[in-house]
C-alpha cells in the first residue's frame, strides 16, 4: 500500500493547502474581492474530491487481479471499488484503507513504546 501511502500524503497536503487559503480570506479587506478568494477555494475543495477519487480508483485498478498483503475488510472494499466504480465504493474503500493504516501506525507506536 505504499502507493495509498504517497495518495494520503498529497492528498492531506492539498488539504492544509485549501484550509491555510480559506484561513487568509479574512484578512482580505476588500469584500468582493474575498468572496471570490472564498468561491475559489469552494471549487478547490470540489476540485480535490474529484482529483481524490479518480487517484483512489486509479490505485484500486493498479490492484486488480493482483494479491494484496492487508485486512480483509480492505480487500472487500478494494474489490469493491474495482467492481462498481461509484461514488460510495470509492469513500468505502478510502474509509477502510485509512483505518488500517491508522491501526498499523498504533501498533508500530505501540511497538516502539515497549522496547
């Protein structure tokens, strides 16, 4: 899953990105001009679902066919997502890989605290 791993980083990094620009809007004195700064950064966000999703199918059909080494509950919502290719199986498999990886990332701090 290294590739859902560089996937999660860009896509967090484009997230703080959004979130950093809506934060500045504030700080625009000039009405109009941050509402424009604020429907550009809706479209971003917009923009950034759809670029995320197409990533994710992208990685699952990457993975079609081939044997995975994760929980069972990703390789469900991974078959999934290669099967149905909608909107749902995408945030499903999304929701699982994250959750695996959060559990791995536990039991490696777990792991580093115990020794």
């Amino acid at each position: 899953m290294d590739r859902y791993d560089a996937f999660r980083a860009w896509q967090e990094a484009e997230q703080r990105r959004i979130e950093e620009a809506k934060a500045a809007e504030s700080s625009i004195p000039d009405q109009i001009s941050a509402q424009i700064a604020h429907l550009l950064h809706v479209q971003e966000e917009k923009d950034l679902e759809r670029a995320s999703l197409a990533g994710l199918q992208a990685i699952a059909d990457e993975y079609k066919g081939r044997v995975v080494d994760c929980p069972e509950r990703v390789k469900k919502a991974l078959k999934n997502a290669q099967t149905k290719r909608t909107f749902g199986a995408l945030q499903a498999l999304k929701r699982e890989a994250d959750r695996a990886m959060d559990e791995q990332d536990l039991e490696l701090l777990l792991l580093l605290i115990n020794e």
